[in-house]
C-alpha cells in the first residue's frame, strides 16, 4: 500500500506520483508518472495508471513499449530502492506491502 511518509498512515486516495526527470531527463522533466494501489490476485501490487494532469497528450509521442520501459524501472526503485512517490499536494509518500 502507498503511505504518507510524515503520518505513516495509508494514503487517500492510495495514489502517488514519481517525477520522471531521473528517468528520462529533460524528455521527462516535467512529467509525473501516477502509480496505484491495486488488488491482484493475492496481494496488493503497485501499478502504473497514466500521468498528473494535463500530460497525457505530451506523452503521446512515447511509445506504449517506452512508457511501460520506464514505468517498471520506476515500481522497481519504489519497491526495491525506497524511492518516494508525492500526492499532487507535495507530500512524501512511500510503498510498503
């Protein structure tokens, strides 16, 4: 689940956002990646979901196959590496299972 880092108590909504800068560079600098909770088969799993507001057009020039490249690279260091995800508001957020 996703968890505001300040309060330790679960996101809500369970929906944070990873800047894409570090991913990708200026291609990315300002883009946020949204990731959320989702129930799989038997556990809660990370996902990724679209982008914050107003980017889904800039990142039409992605391809599909770009996109989902850089969204596991990111689930993999939110998950493995403790990097923070923000809500739209600023606030550190973390994934924990």
């Amino acid at each position: 689940m996703i968890y505001n880092a300040e309060t330790n108590e679960p996101a809500n909504p369970q929906v944070g956002y990873l800047s894409g800068y570090a991913y990708g560079d200026r291609l990315l600098e300002d883009v946020l990646f949204k990731f959320e909770t989702v129930q799989g088969y038997n556990d809660k799993l990370l996902s990724h979901t679209g982008f914050g507001p107003g980017q889904a057009d800039y990142m039409k020039q992605f391809t599909p196959l770009k996109i989902a490249l850089w969204a596991s690279i990111m689930i993999t260091d939110i998950i493995n590496h403790n990097v923070l995800m923000t809500d739209l508001e600023g606030n550190d957020l973390y994934w924990s299972t």
